[in-house]
C-alpha cells in the first residue's frame, strides 16, 4: 500500500518523521506501541509535543524501547533498504525441520499449528510440480 505523504499532512497535520513517532506509539512491526495510546491521542500528542524526544517523562517512559531502538526503527521506515534488482528466484523442496525449528523455537508458534501448515505447504509443492510436469508434456 503506499501513502501520499502530502494526503497525511493535509488529513492528519503530521509530517512523515512524525508518521513513525506515531507508529512507535500505537504499535507497529518492531515495538507493540503504548497501551491507551491509539492513533486519535498520539496524534494529538504529536501535534501538542512534536516528536518522542519531547513527550513528557510520564509518557516517554512507558515506551517499550530504548533511544537507540527508536533511531533504528525510524531509519528503517525513513531510509528502507531497497532492492535495485530482483533476485532469481527458485522453488526447491520445503525443508520441513528447518521451518518447524524457525516457527516454534525461533517465533514461538505452536507446533500442531506449525505442522498441520507445513503439510499443506507440501501438498501445495507436490500439486505444483505435477501441474509442471503436465505443462511441459504438452
């Protein structure tokens, strides 16, 4: 999805610096965000305080990151890592024990779940390489 940065201003009155203060504070990707803070308070908060840094100590406190977390969260939204090219990619056969470990020891996830995901991923893989097989005989 992409944003116009000037249809925020012009809706919201934040600029795109103040977008990713507003981010940190209600949740996002990296930080679950302040709990009673949504986006109707944080932005009244961005427009009465102007970014993180100048919240007051009550507020400030209660995110749940460190200084050095909140600049590296906002360079990855202001300053993205972008692909000039497109990766070849390929399709190989899952790896069934690296996907369980990575989903239930890595991230958690509970492994009945995990599994049952895993087998339908395989299934998926296995009708692909017919579907394949099928198109290059005719």
């Amino acid at each position: 999805m992409l944003y116009d940065p000037q249809e925020i201003y012009d809706t919201y009155r934040i600029n795109r610096f103040q977008l990713v203060d507003l981010s940190i504070l209600i949740g996002n990707d990296y930080t679950p965000g302040i709990k009673g803070i949504g986006p109707k308070k944080g932005i009244e908060l961005l427009h009465k305080h102007r970014n993180l840094e100048q919240l007051p100590n009550k507020i400030r406190e209660k995110i749940p990151l460190n200084v050095s977390d909140i600049g590296i969260i906002r360079s990855l939204f202001l300053i993205p890592n972008v692909l000039t090219t497109i990766p070849e990619l390929s399709f190989t056969y899952p790896n069934r024990g690296g996907i369980l470990e990575l989903m239930t020891v890595d991230h958690s996830l509970h492994r009945d779940r995990v599994s049952k995901g895993i087998k339908r991923l395989l299934k998926a893989h296995f009708l692909m390489k017919i579907t394949h097989i099928q198109d290059k005989r005719k």
